[in-house]
C-alpha cells in the first residue's frame, strides 16, 4: 500500500490547492465510466458550490500520495429526510495506474466509518466486467439490479422519416383522446395543476422496476421536485419535456423528458419516460419519445441520445429499439449490508 493520505467530509475538508486535480480525477472518471466525451472541467468546477437539497447528504474524500498527486476519490450520499434513510450510495475512483494497491479499498473504509449510525445499506454501481465489478463482487458475488445503457447515434437518424413518424404517433393520440403538450425548462406548473403533474411523476418513479433492490416507494412532493430540478438547472441542465394529456380530464397522464447539459452538448440523457398504468396500452410512451427524437434531429446540436432502463423494462425497450437505440452497455447495481462491507475491510 502507497504511502496515501484521505481527506474526507464536506467541501471545506478538502483543501483548496486539491481542487483542480479533483475536477480532473472527477472528468476521467465519467469518461472511463460512460466510454464517451465527459463534460468540460467548467462543470465540474460548477458542480462543487451547488448544494444538496434538502433531504439530502453527501460526503467527499480524495486519496493523496506522497508527491501531492490525487490518485483517487470517493464519495457517498444518502437522505436525511423523506425515505430510504438507512441506506447510502457511494462511487469511487482510482487512477488506473494506481490500482490493485488497497486504495479504493482505503477510500470506502474511512468514509463507511464516518456514516451516520442509522445507515444500514451502502450500495454502488459498475459498468459490467470492469475493474470496478470486480472491486463490489469482493464484497457480494451477485447484482441486486441490473440498468442497460442504450445510445443511438443521432446522425444515423433521418430527419424526414422522424418527421413523418413523429407526426403519425401526434395524430395517433390524438385519435385516442390525448394530446401532447411540450414543457421547456422544468416548467410544469405553467402547463398544468403542479400537484397533479408531480403526483405522477412519483407514481413513474416508483413504477420503475427495482428487481432485487430493497428501495421504499419515494414520497415526492411538489417543493422536493421543483428542488431537484432547480439543482440540476444550476448544474447546467436543460429540460425539455413532452407531456401526454388526457383530453376528458384535462389531467397529465405520463411524459418523457430529456436532459442537455450546456458544458456536454454532443450528449443528451434521456430522463423519465413514463405513462400511469391506467393510461398504458394507447402508444403513448412512443408517442412522447417520437417527440423528443424530433426535437432533438431539429433543434439540438446532440450526437448521442443515452438512455436507460431496467433490464427487466420489457416495454421500454422495445419503445427504444423502434427509436433506433443500441445496446452500449449493462450496469449491475449492488446493494450491501453496511456490517459485511465493515468486516471485509476491516
Ligand atoms: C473500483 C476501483 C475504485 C477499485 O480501486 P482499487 O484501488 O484498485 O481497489 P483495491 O486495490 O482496494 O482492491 C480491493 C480488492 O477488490 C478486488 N478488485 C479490485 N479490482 C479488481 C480487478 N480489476 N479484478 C479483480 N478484482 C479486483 C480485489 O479483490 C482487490 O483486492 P486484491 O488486489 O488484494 O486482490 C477502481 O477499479 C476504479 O476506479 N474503477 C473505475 C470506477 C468504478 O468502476 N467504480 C466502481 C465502484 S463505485
């Protein structure tokens, strides 16, 4: 084991002259991670001074060695309100040529050790078969959940046929009594009765499939809501939105937004996607997504559209394989018992 020093806890725990080479480490992380362009340094530089929402606590560390080089960091959050409160999610970084000498593994102990007594659960992700995989199988040989990262390269994509298409699903809906409402900048209370639209955006959230993962059903309120997206504008997102609504009602049945970051503009990540059950079986899923592949052909500077679902997400990939998407890769999430991961690295 390298002579290695850690630094932990929030923003002013971690010294200043640190900073840059953190942002760096961060970068060549997402890269490594995703297989794509990251996003500049300026959003990571960004990212550092926007608080958490409320409900919600994050700690950091950096792995430092003797020549003042930042070969690794940490992180790990959880909720301090709401629900889940005894569980945690970490990531964690190493610099390749550094690995395999104990410091991810250093990284995780000190900052289980600093958790507050009432998490239970900590739990990570990994892209399939890397490096990281194998580093969460020590503690757990099987996955709790399994996400398929699917891309579609939108330069393959031609603008007439979306065009037609996007038209033809607009019109299908329609003919079932829905039509489709465009929402800009996270701003749905323009549009529509707030509560109501958040009511469903909680029943999409906790809708997605979990598999094995021993998630509680999320409580979102319309205050919680509006804070997750004010932070993600603050980080440089922006929202576009198509929503389904029903003609009877006037109600909002289900929607599907994409996010563009302004420090990544070649990647747009597709956010939720979903349509309440009551509501399913009219084509509506398609429909949305139909919308936003337009709008992203036609006014968008993206070259990959990415995407996600749960393995187990049937619809949702068949709704992405009539978009174009291909498979790009699996991310197996495991979820641990804080004591195992305690003892193991002890
Ligand atoms: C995951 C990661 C942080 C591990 O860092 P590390 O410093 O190499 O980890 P450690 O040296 O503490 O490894 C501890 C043990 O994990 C297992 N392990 C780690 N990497 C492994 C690999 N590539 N293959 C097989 N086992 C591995 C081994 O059991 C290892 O102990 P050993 O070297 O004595 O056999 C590093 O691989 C990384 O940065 N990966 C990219 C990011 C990522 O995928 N993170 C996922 C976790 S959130």
């Amino acid at each position: 084991m390298p002579s290695i020093q850690i630094y932990i806890g929030q923003n002013e725990d971690i010294p200043e002259k640190f900073h840059e080479q953190f942002f760096a480490l961060r970068q060549l992380c997402d890269e490594e991670w995703n297989g794509f362009l990251p996003p500049s340094l300026d959003y990571y530089r960004n990212f550092w001074i926007i608080p958490r929402e409320k409900g919600s606590a994050k700690m950091k560390a950096i792995a430092v060695n003797e020549k003042n080089l930042v070969v690794g960091f940490g992180y790990i959050i959880w909720n301090t309100m709401y629900e889940n409160l005894d569980k945690s999610w970490f990531r964690l970084y190493v610099t390749p040529k550094e690995r395999r000498k104990g410091v991810g593994s250093r990284i995780l102990k000190e900052m289980i050790r600093a958790l507050p007594n009432e998490i239970k659960k900590v739990g990570a992700d990994a892209p399939k078969h890397s490096p990281g995989e194998h580093f969460l199988q020590k503690f757990k040989e099987k996955h709790s959940y399994e996400e398929i990262i699917i891309i579609v390269d939108l330069e393959e994509a031609v603008l007439k046929d979306v065009e037609q298409e996007a038209k033809k699903q607009r019109e299908l809906a329609l003919s079932k009594g829905y039509r489709i409402v465009r929402v800009d900048d996270g701003d749905y209370k323009f549009h529509f009765d707030e509560e109501e639209f958040v009511k469903i955006v909680e029943q999409v959230w906790n809708d997605m499939p979990r598999e094995n993962l021993t998630e509680e059903d999320m409580n979102i309120t319309v205050e919680r809501h509006q804070a997750i997206i004010e932070r993600n504008k603050k980080a440089g997102q922006e929202y576009i939105s198509f929503v389904a609504v029903h003609d009877d009602t006037e109600k909002p049945v289900g929607y599907s937004t994409f996010t563009i970051n302004k420090y990544q503009p070649s990647i747009a990540w597709q956010d939720d996607t979903g349509i309440v059950p009551e509501h399913r079986g009219n084509g509506l899923g398609l429909a949305v997504k139909y919308q936003s592949l337009l709008t992203l052909l036609k006014e968008t500077k993206a070259r990959y559209w990415r995407t996600s679902s749960a393995q187990s997400n049937k619809y949702m990939h068949r709704i992405n394989e009539i978009l174009g998407h291909k498979i790009w890769q699996s991310e197996p999430v495991y979820e641990f018992e804080r004591r195992i991961v305690e003892d193991l690295l002890s």
